[in-house]
C-alpha cells in the first residue's frame, strides 16, 4: 500500500472553499473528521440515505467550530458546506488503507 498514513489509515489536508460545498458522499470507511480551521456557517448534513433529488434524506446538522473532532459512521452519506466568506481547513482521517487495498472502500457520490 501507499500513500497512506499506515497499513490501515489514510489522512489528507482539506480544504472547503468560502461559499462551497462539497456533494453527498459515502465510503466504507469510519471517518473521524478534525476541523483545523473555519469560520461559522461550516457544517456536515449526515444521513442513512438520499432522496430521489440526490440529497440526504432527514440528514443529522454537525455544526463545525475550530478544533473540534466529529465521527462520520461507516456507509454514512455525507456532505460538507461553508456558508462563510472564509476557507475552512480539515483533516479527515479514514480507516481507509486496508480497505483500499482490499477494494472495499466503495466510494460513491450522488
């Protein structure tokens, strides 16, 4: 394996522009998530499943503040949002390298 943390964890240096938002997402993997850096109006919608528009359906708000952890359930769909004027910055970190090696990770956007 390479590229990754260890055998077993992947990390990488994200970053979520002002405005944006990155789409509904899932993976296999647990994904604990460290907010490095942003400002409010950052935050995850995290969901079971999607609706027939490709959105998370009775998603759960996880509202993000400088230097606070969150866990992102295995198969859990999810999306990020910073509604601020400024970058946000994060560290996901993914029990990911086995599971890429293995070809189960299963990532999948809507």
């Amino acid at each position: 394996m390479t590229r990754t943390v260890t055998h077993t964890l992947w990390a990488m240096y994200g970053t979520i522009g002002a405005g944006t938002e990155q789409k509904p997402h899932r993976h296999q993997s647990i994904a604990l998530d460290y907010i490095v850096e942003c400002e409010p109006g950052c935050y995850s919608l995290v969901g079971t499943e999607l609706d027939e528009n490709g959105q998370i359906k009775d998603p759960t708000r996880v509202d993000w503040e400088s230097g606070c952890v969150f866990v992102t359930p295995p198969g859990y769909w999810h999306a990020h949002f910073n509604e601020s004027g400024a970058e946000a910055r994060l560290i996901p970190i993914q029990y990911a390298g086995l599971q890429t090696y293995l070809r189960t990770l299963d990532i999948r956007f809507a």
